[in-house]
C-alpha cells in the first residue's frame, strides 16, 4: 500500500490501526496498516516495503499524513526459535502505543 492509498483507506474507514514494527536484532522500522481482517505494509513507488532508519523517521512519516495514533511492536525472533508462541497480540508484552 502506497502513501496515496493509505490517506484514502483512512477517509473511508475508521478501524485502519498503524504499527511501527521493530525487530529486536535490527535498527530498520517498518510501517504495517491493519483494517478488518487485512494488512500490508507501507510501500514506496516500486512497491517495496518502505524501511525507516530510525523511530523519529517513521513516525515522522505518520504524522505527514495527519495520523494521531499508531502502535509500536517490537519483534523478538528468539520466542520463535525456541518454539514459543509469539506474544504479539498481548498488549502489555509486545505493543507499546505511541501518540504521535
């Protein structure tokens, strides 16, 4: 999903959630829009992922197109690895929300 795209989806839904996502063994952010059961990623005009250098770079994105609110999940590959469930849907474990 382009910049375009996600201001239109914003206009005409109010359960769009945007995640900044983090990987525990890198400094690169991304940006993830979540609306009903869909998601995808925030993509520059080839259409790869949009990767930020730092947290002030990507919301700093955000706030270029009005949004207010967004998530910051961290991720942690080591619970995969070993086998454990990832606890990204447990809020007070893995998202951590932002007022931008």
């Amino acid at each position: 999903m382009q910049a375009k795209d996600l201001k239109q989806l914003m206009k005409l839904r109010d359960d769009v959630e945007l995640r900044i996502i983090s990987h525990a063994a890198s400094r690169f952010y991304l940006i993830q829009i979540r609306w009903g059961e869909d998601m995808d990623l925030l993509k520059g005009w080839r259409g790869q992922p949009k990767v930020y250098r730092s947290l002030d770079q990507a919301t700093g994105e955000l706030k270029r197109f009005g949004v207010e609110k967004a998530v910051l999940i961290s991720q942690v590959a080591h619970d995969e690895v070993l086998g454990r469930e990832p606890r990204y849907s447990d809020p007070l474990t893995a998202a951590i929300p932002l007022s931008l």
